[in-house]
C-alpha cells in the first residue's frame, strides 16, 4: 500500500478506532466531552472545525501548565498569554519540560492553521482542501510531518502530501494527539503533586508518632494512602483544583 493510499484510509471507521483508543483517557483526565470531539469532524465549515479545535486544543494546554505549576490563581494570567511566539504558552510548556518536540511541533502546526483562518475575515469560506493545496510541496510535507509526528529520518522517504480529501481527517488525529500528549502531561503532573503531598503526610505521621500522639499518627497515613490510591489505583483525577490537598492561608 502506497502512502497516499494509507492516508485516503482515513474514513470514518478510523477516526473511530482512533477515538476508541485515547479519548476515554482524554475525557478522563482533562475531563473533556467525548462526544465533542467525535462531533468535530462533522462541522460543517472548515473555519469552524479549525477554530474550534484550536481552542479546545489551547484550553487544554492551559489546564496543563497551571497543573506543573501547581496553581489555578496563574489560570487568569495563561489565559492571557498567546498560544506561539517565543512567550506563549507552547514555548513554556516546552521550557516546563512538560511536552517533547513532536508534541510541540504539532501544537505549532495546530495554532498555525488557526492563525491562517482566524486572522482574515476573508477566509470564512476558506476550505481546508484549498488551503493545503496552495502549499507548496515542501511545505506540505512538513505540515503533514508536524500534525503527525513523523520524524526527520521517515520524512526523508515520504511522499505523500495532504490531499483536500484528507486534510479534515489528518487535522482532526493531530488534535486527539495533541489532546493525548497534554492528558499525559496533566496526569504526570498531578500525580507528582500527590507524591510530594504523600511525601508530606508521611513525615508529619512519623513525627507525631514520636510525639507520642498515636491518633494522628493513624490519621496522617491514611490520608498518604488515600492520596497514594488515587495515583495508583483508582482511575479518577481532579478536574478543576491541580493540588486539592494543598493548604492555603486563608484570606
């Protein structure tokens, strides 16, 4: 099979198969609606398929950094911040060693499109096949490489470009991809911040053991348990507050 055959595959039967395979743990996590996803391919304009995957994709990168930060006071702030550029959001994920460079170039290629639609009251009607098909074939190519993460080595022997017939289908696997890579990033995430809490739990249970007060002892691993089941063994993660067992000072 030829790689333009490959990618005229792209039907609806493996969207599905895509879908069934990461978006339980993409709803899980981010806490995202399945069924927007899958709905994403039938948007009727390109503009608004684009754009709307641009923002899910942006919203759930934001999540993902206020999560290694450990705050939701900066979620105001990185909402604020553009999504490239050398002070967006993309490059401080990257700096924040949160994503690899796969996952960064196909973010880039994400906010890129969306840029190409958004900027431009002219190209509300602009379709996805027309863009990709004024591409020169270097261009092309390397935007079919960043959306789905083939590398330098692969990119070499590769000929096949983005057809218009494709373009949607290969557009909408880069953001089930992207959306995969920040839900393993907010969970990695998470789970670091439950370990520390665990951590912390455990040194204040074993102090007041040796204080002699045996009733907290108990109390405090129970709660390092509780914290340690939830990063191994229950499947559940905090949707909104990143740390929940953090401890504020009160206002």
């Amino acid at each position: 099979m030829t790689d333009s055959e490959t990618f005229d595959t792209l039907d609806q039967t493996i969207r599905l198969r895509v879908a069934e395979h990461n978006l339980d743990d993409i709803s899980r996590i981010l806490g995202l609606n399945q069924q927007v996803i899958l709905e994403l391919i039938d948007e009727p304009s390109d503009w608004s398929f684009v754009i709307k995957i641009a923002v899910i994709v942006e919203a759930a990168l934001t999540q993902a950094i206020a999560s290694r930060l450990d705050t939701t006071e900066l979620q105001k702030h990185l909402n604020r911040l553009s999504v490239g550029g050398r002070t967006g959001k993309i490059q401080l994920a990257s700096d924040l060693g949160m994503l690899g460079p796969k996952a960064v170039a196909r973010l880039k290629s994400i906010a890129s499109l969306r840029n190409v639609f958004a900027h431009d009251v002219s190209v509300i009607g602009l379709s996805l096949g027309v863009y990709v098909e004024s591409l020169s074939k270097p261009e092309n190519l390397r935007l079919l490489a960043e959306l789905l993460g083939i590398d330098g080595k692969a990119q070499s022997s590769f000929t096949a470009e983005i057809s218009a017939e494709t373009a949607r289908h290969i557009v909408w696997v880069a953001c089930v991809l992207s959306l995969l890579d920040l839900s393993r990033a907010y969970k990695s995430n998470i789970n670091a911040l439950r370990w520390r809490d665990a951590r912390l739990l455990i040194g204040d249970a074993f102090l007041s053991q040796r204080g002699g007060d045996h009733l907290n002892y108990k109390d405090k691993l129970k709660e390092a348990l509780a914290i340690l089941q939830g990063m191994y063994g229950s499947e559940s993660l905090p949707s909104k507050e990143p740390n929940p067992h953090r401890k504020t000072d009160p206002v």
